[in-house]
C-alpha cells in the first residue's frame, strides 16, 4: 500500500508543478489572459462541457470511430502480416510497398482520402485503419518470423491439422510481440483521429477544440487537450494491463 502511494505521489509530482507554473504565469500576468488562460478556468470550463452534455457527445462520437477504424485496421493488419512472414512470394510481391507506405506519415493521406471520401465518417474510419494496420502488420511480421522453422518442419512432419497448430503452436508464440504492436496501434490511432477531427470534421472531440480555435476559446481548446491526453493514457494502460494478463504465463 505503501509503495503505491509512493509511486502514485511520485507520477502526480511534475503534473502538480506543471499546473502550478501554469498558475503562477497566468496570475502574473505573462500572456494575456485570453491566451494563457487559468487552470480555474479551464476546470470550469470542464465541467460546464460535462454538465450540459457536449463532451459526452463529441468523445463518444470520437470513440465510436475509433473502435471501427481500430477494429478494420487491426484484423487486416494481422492477416497481412502473417501472410508475408509466411509466404515468401507473398513478401517478395507486397513488403517493398509496404515498407515505403509505412515511412509517410499517416496524416499525409488526408487530402487524397478526402478527394475521394469526403469529409464524412467513412474518411476518419478509413484514416484510423491506416494507423493502425502498419504497427500491427509490422508486429504480426516480426512475431511470425521469430518462431523457429523447426516448430513448422516439426508440424509438417506429423501432419499437424492447421487449426491445432495455430492454436497451440503459433498463437502463443506470436502472441506478446503482437499485443504489443496493438497497444502501440491503438494509441497511435487515437493520436491521428483527434488530429484528422481538427483537420476535417464536423463532430468528434478534434472538432469540439477547432471550433474552440475558432471562437478564441483557448479554455475549451485546452479542456481538450486534457481528455485527449487522459483517453490516450487511459487506453494505453488498459491495453498494457491486458498485455501483462495475456502474457502472465512467460513468468510463470
């Protein structure tokens, strides 16, 4: 109990100045107040967001893309990735592309996909696919390719049926470096939706902090900025706690 006071007390520590500096600027007067604006305020202006029912309505809008974009983006990516590590003509045909499409960034696809998509919600699904294939795919690759070939030549010798050995065999081989590659998605994904909701969008919590911009009202833009980074952190440690119960049996 102890220690996890200590730790607790340690993790709100540079949060607990970071506020106290933004404070202490804002009292005195550095910027003014419409552009520094007081923690106070941004609180109020928090809870005013909560209360009459406007964050509620942007996050959710903004989780409900995410969860269809990761889901679409994850599953395909997986099946790429294993499709490549374990054909060599699969990889040969496709890894050079999709090595090279992986180095863009994924908000660079933006313009193009609105040409063609528009600005509606199959374009923020579509972009949070993107984000989250490459990490899984990569994962899924790397997982795949670092089972031993001997397990497969072992499976081929005694006819091991497919379901059995992926199963038994292959799944929990390949199972911590791609939980992995799905935490990372997962937060990468969400990183890219608020950003493609500043950028093109008409609801969703990216588009509750561009009408903020609009409006000159920087303490809706930083209320924010505080859900955006307490979501990702939130999703973060959750997928990191499912990883370490998934994974739990490597330390047994």
């Amino acid at each position: 109990m102890t220690r996890t006071l200590s730790r607790l007390a340690t993790g709100l520590t540079p949060l607990v100045i970071l506020v106290a500096a933004w404070q202490a600027a804002s009292s005195a007067g550095l910027f003014p107040p419409q552009v520094l604006v007081p923690p106070v305020e941004v609180a109020n202006t928090l809870a005013e967001l909560v209360s009459n029912g406007e964050l509620a309505r942007h996050l959710g809008q903004s989780l409900v893309r995410l969860a269809a974009g990761f889901s679409i983006g994850a599953a395909a990516g997986l099946l790429f990735g294993a499709a490549i590590a374990l054909s060599r003509w699969t990889e040969a045909l496709f890894a050079p592309l999709f090595l090279a499409l992986r180095q863009v960034p994924v908000l660079a696809f933006l313009p193009l996909l609105v040409l063609f998509l528009g600005i509606e919600e199959t374009l923020k699904i579509v972009i949070v696919a993107v984000a989250a294939f490459f990490p899984v795919a990569l994962a899924t690759f790397d997982g795949v390719r670092g089972v031993p070939r001997g397990w497969f030549e072992v499976a081929r010798l005694y006819r091991t049926p497919l379901v059995p050995f992926l199963a038994r065999i292959l799944l929990p081989a390949t199972l911590p470096p791609v939980l992995t590659g799905l935490r990372i998605a997962l937060t990468r994904a969400w990183l890219v939706l608020v950003a493609a909701e500043l950028l093109a969008a008409d609801s969703g919590l990216g588009q509750m902090m561009e009408m903020g911009r609009q409006l000159f009202r920087i303490d809706v833009v930083l209320a924010g900025v505080i859900v955006s980074g307490l979501v990702g952190f939130a999703l973060d440690r959750g997928a990191k706690q499912i990883e370490r119960r998934a994974t739990r049996w490597r330390t047994a």
